[in-house]
C-alpha cells in the first residue's frame, strides 16, 4: 500500500502546536531555542483507518491528543474525529485499545466517528451493566457490556459507542469516570436519552490484507517488547515491556476499578500499582492517593482498601492469571 507523510509547512514544521509543558520549543534545526536538544522522541508508527485506507507514517508525539492530532493530519481529517485507536487490529477490540503506551512495533488503526443513534432507556434497575473508558483526549466509550444487563436488553448500543450526550448534556470532554457517575447517580426507573456516536463501519471494498510494510520485520508487527509510554507531564519514554508481577496487580486492580466503579483503564491501574508498590500500610497509601491527581477520582475508604489488598496480594506473589 501507498505510504504518505503529513504536509510540512515551508518552515519544515508539521503545524502542530505543543502546549505542554516541554523544556523549550523546537526550532527547524532539531534543537530548542536554548541550543539544548528537543526531548521529543524520534519514533516512527504506521497506521491506518479501522474502516480502511491507505498506510500512514506517524512520528513527533508525546501524548494521545497530539498522535490524534499528527493523524488526522496525515489523512486530512478532524482530530476530534477520531473517536479511539486499537493496536494491531482494526477490529473494535476492546483487548487492543491504545492507551498510555504503545509498543515499538505495533500498528495503529484509527476509528473514526460512525453513525450518531439516539437511545430511550429507562434504569430498571441500580446498575446499567456499563463499563466504561475514555480515550485520552476528551471521549469516553462503552468498554464492555454485562450480560442480562438493562443495556444488554436494548439492541441498538454497543461496545465501541461513544456516550456523547445525557438528556441533551455534551459529555465530550469528560474523563470516563465522571460518565460512570452520571449515569451511576440518574435515579432507578427514571428515562433519559443517550446520546451515542458508533465507531465507522468498513464496508467490504475498503476491506483488504493490512500487512506489515516494514519488510524488516519477520515477525509481523506488535511483536516487540519496548514501548513509548505516555508521562502525566506531557513526556514520553521508552520502557521495557512490564514484568508478569506488575500485568497481574495491574489486572486485579482494574477489575476492582470495573467493579467499585464502572470504568476500565489499564493506565490508571498502572498507576495506582506504581503509587503503592514503595509504601509500607494502607495510611501511607491513600495519603500518597490523596496526594496525587488521583485524588479527584475520589475514592472511598473502603475502595483504598480493597486496592492496597490487591498491591499486597501482588507483593507477595499471591496474584496469578
């Protein structure tokens, strides 16, 4: 397949500004006004449109919101059209979504805005059955549906639906636990509208073989063990691949974010585990929680402890797949 590169500027710039918090601008030459070299890393993905399209090359981001953005630049598209990304498939995979971190060999597939839909629900019941998850840049989706559940019952909402609107009230821009809320504290036989935006359907002519145009790869993509990991500053470093220790707390504290909560979010895991890995009780813990962004998540007693079980669980090697 064609390869392409996004348009550069006559001053050899991508025309993407950077509003984080970087030691310096770049300038065209490759370092910062200051003469010190640019931080940025110097990586380079492939990626696709989930619904098909020619293969792009994509470099020069730190975070979520500027890979959407170098994306929608390779394709000439809006970035706020951009509803999520999946790693190595361009299935609706929920397995697959990217996240804070990107393997050095994986293979973007970008999904973009489908069908808007309108949905009558009434809640039947205390809990939807929703998990929900938000890509990074200000869109939270359906993550997974539960069995027998009020949603499961109505057969037009789906895994991969954007949750744009609530009886009229633009969620775009809310983090997906802010969303689980929402909808958490809507009163029991109350009927609301949901607004919901599905990811775009590949029809069949736009389905083909997406294979790996890195001939150097024998192993195919998303086969390597390093990755570019997203930093809350605005960085983003390459990591060895995490140890089984670090994917089973992860894991288990994700189940319990899904349970007590709602939502799903690999990322957030992560950092809880890493939060707590160096404490030595529960006081230390939600301290060091409170301490934190993760303090506006506001996570009660009983949840802090049922996460520093799951930390102590995994120190002692008592988690296991």
């Amino acid at each position: 397949m064609p390869l392409f590169k996004p348009k550069k500027r006559e001053d050899g710039s991508n025309g993407v500004e950077d509003h984080h918090h970087h030691p310096a601008k770049s300038s065209t030459n490759g370092h910062s006004e200051h003469g010190a070299p640019v931080t940025r890393p110097k990586l380079v993905f492939h990626c696709q449109q989930a619904h098909g399209s020619p293969t792009g090359i994509i470099s020069g981001f730190t975070n979520v919101k500027e890979l959407y953005q170098k994306i929608a630049e390779c394709y000439d598209i809006p970035s706020e059209d951009i509803l999520f990304c999946t790693l190595n498939t361009h299935k609706v995979d929920m397995t697959k979504l990217l996240g804070g971190q990107i393997g050095l060999d994986d293979f973007i597939f970008a999904h973009r805005k489908g069908r808007p839909k309108e949905v009558e629900i009434t809640k039947t019941e205390d809990a939807l059955g929703l998990t929900i998850t938000d890509n990074g840049a200000g869109y939270a989706f359906i993550k997974r549906i539960k069995e027998g559940s009020v949603i499961d019952r109505i057969q037009h909402i789906e895994v991969g639906d954007h949750i744009e609107k609530i009886d009229g009230r633009s969620l775009v821009g809310q983090r997906h636990y802010e969303v689980a809320r929402m909808l958490k504290d809507i009163p029991r036989g109350t009927t609301f509208i949901m607004r919901l935006v599905e990811p775009l359907k590949a029809g069949f002519a736009n389905i083909g073989p997406r294979s790996d145009p890195r001939s150097g790869n024998k192993k195919g993509y998303g086969s390597g063990k390093q990755t570019l990991r997203f930093k809350a500053n605005g960085q983003a470093e390459v990591e060895d691949a995490p140890d089984d220790l670090s994917t089973y707390a992860t894991d288990k504290i994700n189940s319990l974010l899904e349970n007590f909560m709602g939502i799903n979010d690999n990322d957030l895991a992560a950092q809880i585990w890493e939060l707590g890995q160096q404490k030595q009780n529960t006081m230390e813990f939600a301290e060091a929680v409170d301490d934190s962004d993760l303090e506006a998540f506001g996570f009660t007693d009983d949840f802090i402890f049922e996460l520093w079980g799951a930390i102590t669980d995994a120190k002692a090697g008592r988690l296991k797949k």
